[in-house]
C-alpha cells in the first residue's frame, strides 16, 4: 500500500493529502498533487516533487504495530507541541520552516516544514539498557551487535549512550536494524558518521535537560534528511516526543519499584493490550479509563519537560 494507513484526508486549503503512517498524515501543496495526478503518478510520489510538506499529527494510537481504536483525545496536538519545544533547543538545522502558515483547523497539531531527502536511516540512540535492547543483551551480552559490559541488569544504565541506527523499512514493513558499517553502505561514510555524532550528540543535551526535569530519557530516534539545495543535514520528522522516545519518572527509576521502567507513553496502552488481547485478529478496543490514562500520561510528560 503505497500511501500508508487509511485515513479519512481532510480538506485543508492549498494543500493536498499525500502520504499516511500510522501515526501522521502528509500533505503536499495542491498545485504540486495536483501536477502529479495530471500525470497519473501515484499521489505520494508528489511527496517527492514538493519543497514544502505539512505534518498533521493525528490522535492515532499504536502498540505492537497495530493502530488501535479509539483515539486519544489531542495527543496529535500534545505530540506536536513537544516536538517544536525540542527543536527550538537544539543546536541543530530543522526542518521547520517558521515562515509558513499552518492552516487553521490543524493549527495545534501540524507543522509545515521543508521538503528533505530523508536518509533511509533511523537514527535510535540508547542510554539505557531495556526493551528488545535488553533481549538481546541477556542472550547474546550485545545490544544491536555491540558488546557491553557483563553483569547489566534490565533498565541499567548503560555506561555511554550507544547509537545503534535502523534501515528505515518502506511502509508496511519493519525497519530492520543494521550495524554502523551497513549504514555507511547505504548513505556513504562521510553522511554515517555526521548522522550518528549528530545523533548521539542531541541525546546528550536532551538527557540533560530531561534529567533537570525528573525524567530519564532512556532511549530515541532521530530522522535527518538533506537540504535539497544546500546538502546541508537537518533534523526532521518529529523529535523527542513519547512516540519516539522512551521516557522514565526519575523518582520511581530511582525508587525500583515496579513502575520503574514503565514509560511516559503508551505503557498504559501496551499493557491493558497484553493482558486483554492474545496478539491475534484484531486487536480489541480500549476502554475509556485506559483512553484516559494515556491522555493523562502525555499531558504530564508534556508539563514536567516544559514548565
Ligand atoms: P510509522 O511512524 O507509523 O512507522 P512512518 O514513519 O512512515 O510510519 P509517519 O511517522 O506517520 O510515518 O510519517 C512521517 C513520514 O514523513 C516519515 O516517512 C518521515 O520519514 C517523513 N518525513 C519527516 N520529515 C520529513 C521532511 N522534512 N521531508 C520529507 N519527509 C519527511
Ligand atoms: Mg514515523
């Protein structure tokens, strides 16, 4: 399926649905999807024609690769807060194009930004030791291939950030995680390199600022693209959000109770699923208090890092 998720586009002026994933809906300038259709090409290879894109966040929810119902109400909006907070600390090249008006009706939760070519790399960096990380390290003692220390226990922390990238897999497809080598393979030494500094190099500064906040990020991904007329790499997509990012309570990690590791997001929504649904067919629907609890959880993420 080549424009990804379903979604019912909504009619935004000057601009024209292009591309859904699971969580966000891409829409290019009219005039752009509209030259593209002329031709017959397929609606989201105007994506690739258009310098500007608009983000539209939906309240579109997913665990274990299924989007579920219902939604949460404005996360999209809370999301996207989060992020634009983020990039205006970072001392990186974004995306965003600041000039550009975002209509009205999505003015909470989209961004316009300029058009990149993205690197088919995702950029995940690791403080932590956790999830599929930790998996891997109890059978293997590595983490995407590197090797750590003996002796770490689930949700340790690691002795340096490691930045273990992905191949970012066409829609539909999981993304695949590769070695650094792989990585040069596919976007060239030079670009490889400047994306994992860069990478590690943002989740040093965000950790700080998290840590001052009581949150631990515990891990996250980064996507960069190139400026298509200057080269120059920039940091899109969305950053440092609970969709993209592991975040941990600093109290309860330190704490060690049974909440230690549980995330400011969809842990909520991850666990009701667990517990409720065996994994086939489709997944069941969420009840309102689980809906609500989630709201609750971003709303609160969203308070501690930027009050
Ligand atoms: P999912 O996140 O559900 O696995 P996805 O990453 O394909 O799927 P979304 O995150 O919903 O989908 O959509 C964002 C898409 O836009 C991604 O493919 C991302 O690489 C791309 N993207 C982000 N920023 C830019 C940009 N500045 N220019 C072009 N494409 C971008
Ligand atoms: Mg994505």
């Amino acid at each position: 399926m080549s424009t990804g998720h379903a979604v019912d586009a909504l009619h935004l002026s000057g601009w024209a649905h292009a591309y859904s994933g699971k969580v966000r809906d891409l829409y290019v300038p009219a005039d752009v999807a509209e030259a593209t259709d002329a031709e017959g090409a397929p609606r989201a290879s105007a994506l690739a024609r258009a310098d500007r894109v608009l983000m539209v966040a939906s309240n579109r929810v997913s665990a274990f690769d299924h989007v579920l119902e219902p939604e949460i109400p404005a996360k999209g909006a809370l999301l996207t807060q989060l992020s634009r907070w983020w990039f205006a600390q970072l001392p990186i090249a974004n995306h965003i194009d600041p000039t550009a008006e975002v209509p009205a009706e999505v003015a909470d939760r989209a961004v316009v930004a300029r058009r990149l070519d993205m690197y088919p790399v995702e950029c995940v960096v690791r403080g932590y030791l956790v999830g599929s990380g930790w998996a891997e390290y109890r059978e293997h003692g590595t983490v995407c291939g590197i090797a750590l220390p003996a002796g770490l226990a689930n949700g340790d922390r690691l002795p340096e950030p490691i930045y273990t990238p992905a191949w970012k897999a066409p829609y539909g497809e999981h993304d695949e995680n590769i070695t650094f080598e792989r990585s040069v393979e596919l976007v060239g030494a030079d670009v490889a390199t400047a994306l994992r500094d860069a990478s590690l190099a943002i989740f040093t500064q965000a950790s700080v600022v998290a840590e001052s906040r009581g949150v631990i990020l515990a891990d996250t991904k980064f996507e960069f693209g190139a400026d298509p007329e200057t080269g120059e790499l920039t940091l899109a997509d969305e950053v440092l959000t609970s969709d993209s990012s592991r975040y941990w309570d600093a109290a309860a990690y330190a704490a060690g109770g049974p909440d230690r590791l549980a995330s400011f997001d969809k842990q909520i929504v991850r666990d009701w699923l667990s517990a409720n649904w065996d994994g086939q067919g489709v997944p069941p629907r969420l009840p309102a208090e689980i809906v609500e609890q989630t709201a609750a959880r971003y709303r609160e993420l969203i308070e501690r890092l930027t009050a």
